[in-house]
C-alpha cells in the first residue's frame, strides 16, 4: 500500500533533481544526437513534473490541484531558467526552453483534465 508522504517525497524529490540537473554545467556530448533533443528533454521532465505535483496536491484534496500544479511548474520552471543566467556555469536562459517547458506543462495538464477520474480512482486504491 502506498503512503500519502511517498508521493511527497517523490515529488519533491523530483524537484530538486530537476533544479541541480538545470543547475550545474552539463557536456553537451550527446550520445544519440537528435534535433531538438535538449527541447523534447525540457518538455517531458516538465510534464512528469506537473503529474507529480498534481498528484501531491491531489492526495491533500487541494481543489483545482490541476491548475495548482500546472502553475508551480510554470513558475519552477521560469526560476530556473533565470537562475541559470545568472550562475557561473556557462550556462544561459533560453526561452525556447521555457516554451518547451510550458508545452509539457499544458499537455500534461489536458491530459490529467481529460484522465483525472482515472487517475483519481487509481490513486485513490493505492492509498
């Protein structure tokens, strides 16, 4: 049986990869080199994102968790594009990453619109 606070922990815990993985100077030596791969990177770990936020809110029966969690990754996101202008690790604030960020967002978020009973209900037998 899952625990309420494993789904905390999980997202949480997400969060913060996501915040060092933006953070800290990367090689841009990419084994499989695909055109817009550091986009399509940028657009799904925004929407696992946005999942595991509205699935925390969602477990604290917060109304409107979707949109609660669709706009903590857009704000998250937002932050750690601008703190990566102003670190010292070479690296730059894109707003092509912030678009593909938010695109990840909104699909994952008209996705959950479109699944939440599912989802809820699933969630709802793990606990």
């Amino acid at each position: 049986m899952l625990k309420k606070h494993w789904i905390h922990i999980l997202s949480v815990g997400y969060s913060l990869c996501l915040a060092v993985a933006s953070l800290v100077r990367i090689n841009h030596d990419a084994i499989i080199n695909i055109q817009f791969q550091d986009k399509i990177v940028h657009f799904i770990a925004y929407a696992v994102l946005c999942l595991l936020v509205f699935l925390s809110f969602q477990v604290q029966n917060i109304n409107k968790s979707i949109w609660y969690a669709a706009l903590f990754a857009f704000i998250f996101g937002i932050i750690l594009e601008l703190l990566q202008g102003v670190t010292p690790n070479a690296r730059v604030t894109d707003t092509l990453d912030i678009l593909a960020n938010t695109l990840g967002i909104l699909v994952m978020t008209f996705l959950i619109s479109w699944k939440k009973q599912t989802l809820v209900k699933k969630l709802q037998t793990l606990m």
